[in-house]
C-alpha cells in the first residue's frame, strides 16, 4: 500500500490485468477515465487526471496523481478545472466529487 493511496499494488502481472480489464476500461465506455498528462514541450509524461465513476456510493470522482517532479507547477490545478468543465459542460454531471487522504 502506499502512503496516500489506500488501494493496494497489484502484487503480479494478472492482478494489474484484472484492474485494468474490471475497473480501468469499463470507465471509458461511460466517457469517463484517468487521462495521461504530458508535457507540451517535451511530451514527458508527469501524471494523470480524469473523472471515474466509484460503483459503491454512484458517485463520480475526480482524482490525479502526478509525480514530485511536477508538483509546484501548476499542472494539477490546470488538469483538474479542464476535468470539471469537462464533466460539468460535457457529460452535464450534476455532481463531482474527490477525496483525499
């Protein structure tokens, strides 16, 4: 487990599978998902932001992780307000939330 995160690693290959085929995937066929954020200078890949439906409570989350090398600058503040009008002005949520650890 990580420090911030209460999901555990997958420990093997096939468990990394089964989330992604069970949880990842299923999300962008309702037009949500975590998407990747690069750089636009350099296209270096620093983390990701996205919007995923959590089954438990039908709610819709917003989340991102980015790296320490982009923290400070930006980024997930800009990934996430282009996530919410996304959500809000596209998919026309009523409702977005996150949460945090």
């Amino acid at each position: 487990m990580l420090r911030y995160i209460p999901e555990p690693v997958p420990e093997t290959d096939e468990a990394a599978r089964q989330i992604i085929t069970n949880i990842v995937l299923p999300q962008y066929q309702n037009k949500l998902g975590r998407w990747a954020v690069h750089l636009k200078a350099t296209n270096e890949f620093v983390g990701w932001c996205g919007l995923k439906c959590l089954k438990e409570n039908n709610e819709i989350d917003l989340g991102y992780r980015f790296k320490p090398s982009a923290w400070g600058k930006g980024y997930a503040t800009e990934a996430a307000k282009a996530t919410l009008a996304y959500g809000l002005d596209t998919l026309l949520l009523k409702k977005i939330i996150a949460h945090t650890h």
